[in-house]
C-alpha cells in the first residue's frame, strides 16, 4: 500500500470527483504511519484537503476516531471511583471554539462543585481561536501535561482536572491537530469528530455536551453546518457507548469583555464570584446544566442552572478552582493578585476609539485574526503565544458610541505587533445607523 494512492482514491478524478470511501485497513495505514514518522507531513495534509473537500462516511469517521483513540494509551479513571465511591457519569465538555470562549475555565469548577467529576482533556490555540491550554499556562507554573496518575489523584481531590495530550495519549490527534491548524482544514467535519471524540473518550468520560458554535468568529459559519457537526458529534458519540448532547451557540460577536489568555481567566475569576458578563455567565450555566442532565443530577434546564448557581454564590467553585491551580502548579494568592492589578497582562498598551458615532458592530472573525498578530494565537505550530497579550472590550456590539470613545484597550506581545494588530482590529467594528438585532446565544439543543 502507498500513501499517495490512498490519497488520490478520497481525492478521487474527473470519473469520480466525490472520491472514494477509505476502508479502516487504509486509514489505519495513513494514521500509523504518520503517527511513526514514516508518512511525512505533506501527505497527511494532502489527504486531510481531500477529506475536507470530499468528507467521509459516517463509517469512515466512526473507524478513524477509533483509530486514533488507540493510536497511544488511554486513561482508566477507575481508581477515581474505588477512591471516592463515584457512581455518577464522568462529564466533559467540548467546544469547537471562538473569540473570548472560555466557558471550560469556570464550567469546570461549577459542575465539580454540584457534585461531578470531570476529567478535561483540552486543546491549544487554532486558528483565530483561543486554546484552553495556552490560556491555563499564562497561570505561572500552571502545568497542563500531566502523567496519567497526576490526573487521577488531582480529580479525586478537586472533582477535576485539566490537561493536553501527551505523546502517550492520543498521538495522532496531537499531530494532526497541529497540522490542521495551518492546512486550512479546520473546518473538516469528519476530520473535528474524530479529534474531538478521540480525546474525550481517551481521558476516561462516560457523557459529553458539545458547545457547537456558528457565526463569523466559529469554524462552522452557518446554523446549517453547526447543525451538522453537532448531529456527528452526538450520533459518534452514542455509536461509542457514550451519552451526549450539543448545545448550538452564536459566535458573531466576540464572548464576554477580555479576549486573550490571562485576560480570559480574568473573566473567569469574575464569573467564580457571580460578577461576569451577562453572556459568558449564561452560557457557562447553561452548558453546566447540560452536564448536570447527562450525569443525572438534574431533570431540566431550569433545575440545573440554580445547581450552578448555587455553587457560584457558596463559594464551592471558587473554591475548587484556587486549589486545582494549587495541584496543577500555580500560585493561586499569585492569581487572585494579577486579577486584581493586571500584573497579569502585557506592558504594551493601546487604545481603539470609535471613528464615528453610531451602533456598534464587532465582527468576531476580524477581531480573533487581530488577536493572533498580537500575541494571542499562531499562525505556524512552533510559535509561541503571549499570555498576557490581547483586548479588552470597553462598549460592545449593540451599544452606542460616540465619536472618540474608547472602544477597546489593546495589548500586544510587543511593539511591533500593533502595526499590523491595531488596523485589523479597527476593520473589525462597524457603525450601524439602528441598534443591530441581538442574536439569540443558544440557538438550538441536540440530544
């Protein structure tokens, strides 16, 4: 078997442009064999364009989340249970990403707290989008490859932990998440299962609830395909043995007040006290209640979000998220410090002020590409991203502006960044002569 036939066959011809379905032998040829270095990089890259151009078989995604899942080890949370007497569900969630989501950071405590372990399994920077993990290691000395024994004990203390993989768990979707990146494949639907589903079933979780986002600032643009991808994560999902659900969510417009990887946990601690932003505050409950559901400690919507709530007003959360950046490295009085002076952010500091006055329009999109000349993301794998670089919303979309307002405070990983960071971010906002529509946050529930 050769790697370039297998390619030309999901590639396919002028006889036969949709291509061919790949059987589990071929797929399992091309993923091992890259996996040990014996396929290079521009292969694989040259079958992940064919797959996004000619998609896959509900079969063919179902063999290469498989495939990848048992492309290196997987975590038995079975000591987590005999340790605690756990008999409810592992949960975990998933977002397929956008501007200034960081639901993972607050959900994780607030669920932990009503009573569920959660063993998260997270990823970095892609794209426009942010990564958990970056945003967890602007914490000082805050580690995110943790053995498989760390990640047990730390649940069992906290009720859960956060982590990336390693070159032992899930080595082909580590490769190939990276390569994805700066391929121009994101947004490959078989390709987004595969990866997420591999990871979340390799950490050890029983049910998973999918944050599907459409919009500008999303990798899937439009209802139509969140719709789509949130209907192959939840039927990939139960086909594995697992329970699942999908909320689809709006990304038109930037989540929350702080874009970047401190900034994010900033608005994180803000959440943790019952003082975050209308919109984060709403979807982290709303994705917590899911995950309540799934572990069956609530019945509905309703009964899950006053079960987050309550752990946010007790100060359980809280709690719970000081002492896992405590176990996982971090110097949590080090934390609520930054939080409190910006110690936390970069010294490189503009302002964007609006040019007119009007209603104002913040394209997501526009402003997440700004955010990766600042410091934010990546534009090649091996670079390295600011924790302390990105804006801060001072009006947002739908509030009007007047001439010379402050729109945004801006930071950058240097100075040279606001050269090409600074204009980006000002083709981002628009004036509207009416107040723009606000569009409904969760659009629809798939379980």
């Amino acid at each position: 078997m050769r790697a370039v036939e297998v390619i030309m066959k999901k590639r396919g011809s002028l006889l036969n442009p949709e291509g061919s379905e790949l059987t589990r032998e071929e797929l399992e040829f091309l993923v091992g064999g890259y996996v040990r270095g014996e396929i290079p990089d521009y292969q694989i890259s040259s079958w992940a364009m064919a797959v996004y151009f000619n998609g896959m078989t509900f079969a063919e995604t179902a063999a290469l989340t498989d495939i990848m899942l048992h492309s290196g080890d997987t975590i038995d949370l079975e000591e987590v249970r005999k340790a605690t007497g756990y008999t409810l569900p592992f949960v975990d969630k998933h977002s397929t990403g956008g501007v200034g989501d960081k639901m993972s950071l607050p959900l994780a405590p607030i669920v932990a707290a009503c009573g569920v372990k959660i063993p998260m399994m997270s990823g970095r920077a892609l794209g426009h989008t942010g990564g958990t993990l970056d945003k967890l290691e602007s914490i000082k000395g805050y580690k995110v490859g943790l053995t498989p024994e760390t990640f047990r004990d730390i649940i069992i203390k906290t009720g859960y932990a956060m982590t990336g993989q390693t070159k032992q768990i899930v080595p082909a979707d580590r490769l190939l998440y990276a390569l994805r990146d700066v391929t121009g494949t994101v947004e490959s639907i078989p390709l987004i299962t595969a990866s997420i589903l591999s990871k979340k079933v390799a950490e050890g979780s029983d049910a998973l609830v999918f944050d599907v986002k459409y919009g500008s600032g999303a990798f899937m643009k439009t209802k139509d395909a969140a719709t789509d991808l949130a209907n192959s994560l939840v039927k990939t999902a139960q086909a594995m043995g697992k329970k699942a659900s999908a909320l689809i969510t709006c990304m038109e417009t930037p989540l929350g007040y702080k874009i970047g990887n401190f900034l994010e946990l900033e608005e994180t601690y803000d959440i943790l006290q019952g003082k975050g932003p209308e919109d984060t505050t709403e979807l982290t409950y709303a994705l917590g209640a899911e995950m309540l559901i799934l572990a069956g400690l609530a019945k509905t919507r309703e009964e899950g979000v006053e079960l987050c709530k309550k752990a946010v007003s007790s100060g359980k959360a809280m709690e719970l998220f000081l002492e896992n950046i405590r176990l996982q490295g971090g110097d949590p009085d080090a934390f609520v410090k930054a939080c409190a002076d910006g110690s936390g952010r970069t010294p490189f500091v503009r302002s964007i002020k609006a040019k007119q006055d009007g209603w104002l329009v913040i394209d997501a999109f526009k402003a997440g590409l700004a955010g990766v000349a600042l410091g934010v993301g990546r534009n090649r794998t091996e670079e390295k991203v600011s924790g302390g670089a990105g804006f801060i919303l001072k009006k947002r979309q739908g509030d009007y502006v007047k001439y010379g307002e402050e729109i945004m405070q801006v930071y950058g990983k240097d100075d040279a960044c606001f050269a090409d960071a600074l204009p980006q971010l000002e083709s981002s906002v628009s004036y509207s002569p009416t107040q723009p529509e606000k569009p409904e946050l969760i659009y629809k529930t798939i379980r």
